[in-house]
C-alpha cells in the first residue's frame, strides 16, 4: 500500500518551520482513478491553509492522506517531522469530517470527551476540558442535550469542540460546513476565525465555496481534477481580525476573482460559490 | 403504566373486531354440529340447533361463553400444579433463560461475523441450516442427548428455546455492529483507538437499538421453541404440557383457552422487552426518531432549537 514513502526517511520534514510537507505525493485508488497526481505543499505552523476544487480534484483524499486514514501510491509526507502514521499514534492533530458523527447515545458533554476518554486522560480532566471546549463553541448550556436536540450548525460545533478536546496542533477540516445553510455558516466562518486566533492552531480546510476559503485562509490551495492536482497557491493578504465587512471589502473580491480564474484555467468549472 | 395506554385502546378494538366476526363464524361451525347431536338423540338442554350451538360439550369452535367457563376453570386455584399461572410460568422462564442463553450464543456468532469475513462464510449457511430443522424433530432428540448428561427438567426447554431463538439475534446484532457510519470508524481511527475501544465506545452502543428489535423476534420464536419442546418431550410442568394433556382429552375448549393463553404471554414477554429498551436508551425517547436506529447524516430538520 505505502511503497514508496519510506524511500527518503530523513531528507524532508526535517525543516523546523514547516509542520506539513507533502513532496510528490500521488494517489492512485485500486479502481485505476488517479485521485491525486504529484502534489506539493507546505504548511507552517499557525496558517489557516484551505483546499478548494470541484468534485473529484483530490482534496478530500489529500486530507485523509495527511491523517493516514489511506496511505500514497507514491510520494512523502511529513506532519510535524514525523510520518503520517506516527503523527496520527502520537495524536498529532484533531479530524472534523462533512458529518458532524456524534454519538446520538451520548450527551453532548460524553460526545466532547470521547477522544479523552479513548486516549485515557484522568476522568476528572476529562470533564474540565471538554466543558472548557464547550464553553469555547459557546455550547456549554447544551451540555446535558443528546445530539438529535441540537440544529446541524450546532451538531458542527460540537464535533469541532470534540476535535479541539485533545488540543492537538493541527486541525483537519473537511467540508464541515458544507451542509449548512449561508446564514449559518457565515457565522461558523467567524466563529472558526475567533477559535483559530484565540488556539494558535494550523488549520487545513477542504471547501467547494469560494468565499468561505478567501475569507477564512491565509492561503488557498486551487486544485483542479481529472487528474487531481494542486493548481496553484494564492495568498490571502486581507487583514487579521476579519469581520462580516471583510467580506464586502474591494481586496476580497479581488481574491475572489483570482481564485474563480485559477478554478477556470484548470477547467474547474462546477464549483459551487 | 401511562406508557401502555395509548396502545390498549387500539388493542381493544381490534379484540373487538375480532369477537365481532368471530361470533358468527362460531355459529356457522357449530350448527352443523348441533344438528347431529339433536338427530342423535343427546341429551342437550336445548331445543334447536341454534340454541345448541353455543352448548356443545366439544364444540368446533367454543362460545365465548364457554371460552370465559373455561378461563375460569383453568386460571383457579392460582397455585394448582393443573391450573394456567404456575405452568404459563414455567414456560415463560424457559422462554426467558433460553432468550439469555441464545444471547450469549448469538453475541459470539455476531462478533465473530462481523470480525472476520471467513467465519461468516464458513459459519453462516450452517446457521442458516440449523433453522430450517424441524424443532418438533430435533427437541426429543436433543432432550434424549442432554438427559444422557443429566440434563433435565425445564433446562432441556430452554435450551431448546434458545435453538431457535439464537439466530435472530445473531443476525440482528451483527447487523448492528456493522452499522456504525464508515466516517464514525474513521473518527475512532484519528484517535488511534484499539480494537477493543471501537468496540465498546461505538460498535457496541450502536447496535443496541438493533439488539432490542431482534430480542422481539427472538422471544417470540423462543416461546414457541419452549411450548414445542414442552410438547414433544416428557413434560411435568408448562403451557405445552397442558397442551398435550389436554389434546389427548380432546378438550377442545381447554385448548383455546390455554392457546389464548400463550398468546397473551408472548405479548406480556414481548412487552417486557420493550419495557427494558426503553429504560436502557434514554437518548432514543420523546420521538426522537421513530424507527430508523442509524443516526441520520444530517438532521432532516434545522433542530428544535435553532441554531
């Protein structure tokens, strides 16, 4: 399954500024679909980095292939200096996924200490920190809720918070917010900025929409399909703190625009904004 | 108890219903009936063969009258060794150890099938096998092999009972093991949780609701299994017993009675089931959802709260 990537164990990853390198990394799925073809990337420590593209242009696999929840057909890649493998025995980051996947026989509070309690903290720690993460998505009044009481954009939050309990240094996120409707996730885009700002924490963001990433990265990463591949990077250079005005500023157009023609130029063409 | 009454209206009309078509069905069955014994000369405290019908000593079909004599005669007195309570009882605890030892069976089956693929490919079809064996064949039998090893009395029933009872279960909660959503085993997976943690913090939880549906069907083939066992072996004590007894006296009145009987037990059982599902999945009350035990990938609706 991984049969080139212990070829050049120790020549990447060994940079103390980068907690993610990817180097040539391909993947081909079983079925012959070439998922992922050469892709390059680093991230440093604190960027919000997000992945946007049509369907099929590989971004999901991307991020699964950095949590080793599948491994390349060919190329490295590096999470904090260690392989994908390692990172995710040593609990290296934290996984939000399209779903919010509570547990629906756990409360709210049980489905925030899941992870702790899998990666056996003391019980009392346990309890303190995710109340303490409750009370960071501002839930912790639903503490005692079971999930099917809370809305979908609240169901979100609480797998974000669950991903946050364990306080790893990088936070996956793939499309969490993509079954939500407009209102509600521009609200989660704030609220996710305020957490990224107040934690310290790198983020690598999958998206389909086009303001959600040029309001939310520090860098976008366009990938285009057919084969999936990394089109190019577009810094973000709006400024820290962003607000609900941001978005109307001339600069996030601008950016809006260079990323609609990065899609374009890589005939990605159905992107949903 | 409150619990129970928005189902016992329905139920009572549906008894109604069925007392209501079961009278004239009675009459049409026992007329014939009636006429012969009035040809024959019987000595019957009545005149025509309507009248009769109602009054045979071994009807076609029993009167209600007769059918609530014969309740009468067969619940009193409650502690007789002849009477319905102490043998209903009998029964039901055979039913329910069976139910019990067809769980622990039904269990090992289920996680071995799900764990790996070649113990359902061996093992399946011989599950499959065991069930389509006549369980009026195979309990003399089985009861002859346990005796051999001392095992007798009401055990034998209820292993008998769990014979059939296991394999309901065993596909139900393999089921339920295989029911996690693939993005919740992935979770488990970021958290580099073991074999054994999967298990018990998601695997196990999801199945339980499935777990209940199966112990449903599970009781009711257990019941019959215990009754058919009772029946087709050497029996003291049970539903089936006085079945058997009572066949043999061509009783026809007394085995309506006791037939009802053991329906209204396996309801009673049934229930109990029900009863513990709920106390055991809090999270699953005040409609949540109704049938579907998978959770939902998204909630249909925007939640009850707003978000």
């Amino acid at each position: 399954m991984k049969a080139n990537t212990a070829s050049e164990p120790s020549a990447v990853g060994s940079n103390p500024g980068i907690v993610v390198s990817v180097q040539g990394v391909s993947m081909v799925f079983p079925n012959g679909t070439v998922a992922l073809k050469n892709a390059n990337l680093e991230v440093a420590p604190g960027e919000f980095i997000s992945l946007i593209g049509p369907s099929g242009c590989g971004k999901t696999t991307l991020l699964r292939l950095l949590a080793d929840l599948i491994q390349p057909s060919a190329g490295t890649i590096c999470i904090g200096g260690k392989t994908p493998e390692e990172a995710r025995k040593s609990r290296a980051y934290g996984y939000v996924f399209q779903a919010p996947t509570l547990m629906e026989w756990r409360t709210v509070l049980a489905n925030v200490m899941l992870p702790l309690e899998v990666m056996n903290f003391p019980p009392a720690e346990r309890r303190a920190r995710a109340e303490r993460m409750l009370a960071l998505v501002g839930l912790e009044k639903f503490a005692r809720h079971y999930p099917w009481q809370l809305s979908g954009g609240m169901q979100q939050r609480v797998s974000i918070a669950r991903a946050l309990a364990f306080d790893p240094q990088l936070l996956f996120m793939d499309e969490p917010f993509g079954a939500l409707d407009e209102i509600t996730r521009e609200n989660l885009n704030l609220e996710l900025l305020r957490l990224w700002r107040e934690t310290g924490k790198t983020v690598i963001f999958v998206t389909h929409s086009i303001p959600e990433a040029v309001f939310l990265s520090t860098r976008i990463v366009v990938m285009t399909p057919r084969p999936g591949k990394i089109e190019t990077v577009i810094p973000v250079d709006l400024p820290q703190p962003r607000t609900f005005e941001t978005r109307e500023t001339t600069r996030f157009f601008e950016l809006a625009t260079e990323v609609r023609e990065a899609l374009r130029k890589g005939h990605g063409y159905e992107v949903m904004e | 108890m409150t619990r129970l009454s928005p189902n016992l209206v329905p139920m009572l009309v549906v008894a109604l219903l069925v007392l209501a078509l079961y009278w004239p069905i009675m009459y049409l069955a026992n007329i014939p009936a009636a006429q012969r014994a009035l040809d024959t000369g019987a000595a019957l405290p009545c005149k025509t063969a309507f009248e009769c019908a109602t009054q045979l000593r071994s009807p076609v079909l029993p009167s209600p009258q007769q059918l609530w004599n014969g309740f009468a005669n067969l619940m009193f007195p409650l502690n007789s060794p002849n009477a319905i309570p102490i043998n209903a009882a009998v029964t039901a605890l055979e039913t329910v150890v069976g139910l019990l030892l067809a769980a622990v069976v039904g269990f090992f089956f289920a996680i071995g099938m799900v764990a790996s693929r070649a113990f359902e490919r061996a093992l399946l079809p011989w599950i499959v096998a065991s069930q389509t064996v006549p369980i009026i064949a195979i309990a003399p039998m089985l009861v002859v092999l346990l005796g051999q090893y001392g095992v007798q009395g009401w055990l034998p029933k209820a292993i008998i009972a769990a014979y059939i009872a296991f394999f309901p279960i065993t596909i139900g909660v393999a089921k339920g093991l295989k029911s996690p959503d693939p993005l919740a085993l992935d979770l488990m997976k970021t958290y580099n949780a073991n074999n054994w943690q999967t298990y018990l913090k998601l695997r196990f939880p999801a199945s339980v609701p499935y777990l209940f549906t199966a112990f449903k069907v599970a009781m009711t083939a257990a019941l019959i299994g215990a009754i058919v066992a009772e029946i087709s072996t050497i029996s003291f004590q049970g539903i089936g017993k006085m079945l058997a007894e009572n066949s043999r006296a061509s009783d026809v009145v007394a085995m309506w009675v006791i037939m009802l009987s053991s329906a209204a037990l396996g309801i009673l059982l049934v229930a109990l089931v029900g009863w513990l599902e709920r106390l055991l999945t809090p999270w699953r009350q005040a409609g949540a959802r109704t049938a579907t035990p998978k959770q939902a990938r998204w909630p249909a609706r925007e939640g009850v709260r707003g978000g």
